[in-house]
C-alpha cells in the first residue's frame, strides 16, 4: 500500500534498471505490484509487456494530471506502486514525488550524478513543504564499482552534501544488463541478492509488509 518514485533531473543515472529490479523482486516475494511508467521513452512499460511471468498492472501515463489519481488507485489494490520518471526535471516528476511514500534517487559515479542527485533531493523537500509532509528520500549507488578510488571520491561527495543513502549498492554487474533485455526476474547470483537487500531495506523503512515475506518464506 506504498508508492516508491524513482526520480533524477539526469538521465542515464540507471532509474529504470533500479525500477525493474525493485519491481521483480517485491514480485518474486510474493507482493501485489503495480507500475506506472511516466518516461517519454515507455521502457519500463516495454519491459513488463515482454515479460514472463511478472503479474504486474503497468500504466503508461502521458498527461501529467493522470499521474496522482494513477498512482492512488493502483495503491487501493496493490501492496507497491512504482513510478519510473522521466530522467529530467518535469511536473509529473514533481506530482509523482509528492505523492510518494518513498523517492529512490540513483546516483552512477560521476560529478554530474552526484549534482542532479542533490538537485532532486532538493525538489524532493520542496514537495514535501508543498504536501505537508515528509518525504523521504534516499540515494541509491548503481553500477557501482566497488574498492576503487572513484567509488570513494563519489560517496564522500555525496556525504558532503548531506545526501542519505541507502546501505545496498547495485553494483556494475553483467546482470542488471542482461535484466532489460531478458525481462526475467533474478532469481540467483550477486545481482539477484542485491536486489533482495534492497528490497529488505525498503520493507525496514515501512514501505512494505513484512507479511508477503513471511508467508512465502514459510
């Protein structure tokens, strides 16, 4: 009964690929999910259409007055509601934010993603003055490359603009390639449970029962 927004004012930050990954793995644990894919580009909607197996209601929205009233009735019947953005600053971006239970901002290792990274993280603030309310916001690393000089000069540069993250990184993996292409869940391997960590962060934030969990574990 949660809405998570994948939201960055860059592109090719890896939004999608974190959309898809989300979306297959609260799946594969049994959860009620539902998509909205509000990116021009319709990728993410072209994924579940080729995809085998994923009972996902997708809606591709093109008028940004659908996005709200989209996102709250897919809510009133699914336990995850996921919104892939555009990857540019837009009014959808902001209607879809503010009614966000949950914004995940991804951030690649460059100077440019850690900048629009702290711009969206900022438009997330905003929206939240805006709805009266909290928002929280998370940085999330993707294609990562971890033990290397970059990796370390990034996150320092994210710490120092005060940006929170999230503890699981997506690392630069065969895998979350293949992922578009195949429209499979993962299910083994370190892409595959990185994916489960993330998800298990997002259920320690609130933003999933732990219940679907629990039942198919049992």
């Amino acid at each position: 009964m949660s809405i998570i927004t994948l939201a960055t004012t860059k592109g090719g930050a890896g939004k999608t690929t974190l959309a898809q990954i989300i979306v297959g793995t609260a799946c594969d644990l049994g959860y009620s999910v539902a998509a909205i894919d509000g990116d021009v580009n319709g990728t993410l909607s072209d994924w579940l259409a080729r995809s085998d197996g994923l009972d996902v209601e997708c809606r591709r929205v093109s008028d940004q007055s659908e996005i709200v009233p989209a996102a709250h009735a897919l809510r009133d019947r699914n336990d995850l509601v996921v919104i892939d953005t555009a990857g540019a600053p837009s009014q959808a971006t902001l209607f879809a934010i503010g009614c966000s239970d949950l914004v995940l901002i991804p951030v690649q290792l460059s100077r440019g993603d850690v900048a629009e990274a702290a711009k969206t993280y900022n438009v997330v603030q905003s929206a939240g003055e805006m709805v009266e309310r909290k928002i929280p916001a998370r940085i999330v690393f993707t294609d990562y490359a971890p033990k290397t000089n970059i990796a370390r000069h990034v996150r320092k540069q994210v710490k120092k603009s005060g940006l929170p993250t999230m503890r699981t990184r997506l690392h630069h993996l065969v895998a979350f390639k293949e992922l578009t292409f195949s429209s499979k869940v993962l299910k083994q391997g370190t892409a595959a449970a990185q994916g489960q960590l993330l998800v298990d962060e997002i259920i320690e934030m609130g933003c999933l029962s732990l219940g679907r969990e629990m039942k198919k574990a049992s």
